[in-house]
C-alpha cells in the first residue's frame, strides 16, 4: 500500500520520540501490506477504529492515534494526522 502525507509521521516521531519505534513499525507494517478491504486491515491491526475509508490507528505503548484515509481500490493511504487520544 502507498502511504501519502509521510511528513505527518516524521513530524510526530520528532514531537513524540518515545513514540519514534512505534509509529515507524506501524508504517512499515502498512506500506510494505496489501490490504484490499476493512477486514484485511481488522485481521493485521485487530485494534483500529473507523468504517468506509476514514480509520484510527492507535500506536501500541503510547496515547497516539494515526488518523487516515484509505482507498483500497487504487490502494492508497494517507495520512492525516498523528495526536494524542483515547484507545
């Protein structure tokens, strides 16, 4: 899957360093994926929010959230932001 707006993680793994591991393993694990609907993704992140093409990720051993869009289809994922949130 191609991840878009990759600025947004870098910006949080400098805001949140303890988080930098974290939300690098969480991008790797998506755009080196091919998830082809909402199932693949439950079946890989068993913890993710969200329905149609918006869904929150949060990042394990931390308060953040990846806000994203995906569209399966053309498989692509952009990121929207990165903040804190409740799991």
């Amino acid at each position: 899957m191609k991840v878009v707006a990759v600025n947004r993680m870098k910006e949080a793994q400098v805001r949140y360093p303890a988080a930098h591991n974290h939300l690098n393993g969480w991008l790797q694990i998506l755009s080196n994926s091919d998830f082809y609907s909402e199932q693949d993704l439950r079946e890989t992140f068993g913890d993710m929010r969200g329905f149609n093409y918006q869904y929150k990720f949060p990042i394990p051993e931390t308060t953040l959230l990846v806000h994203t869009l995906i569209n399966f289809e053309s498989q692509v994922a952009y990121i929207e932001e990165i903040k804190p949130g409740n799991h």
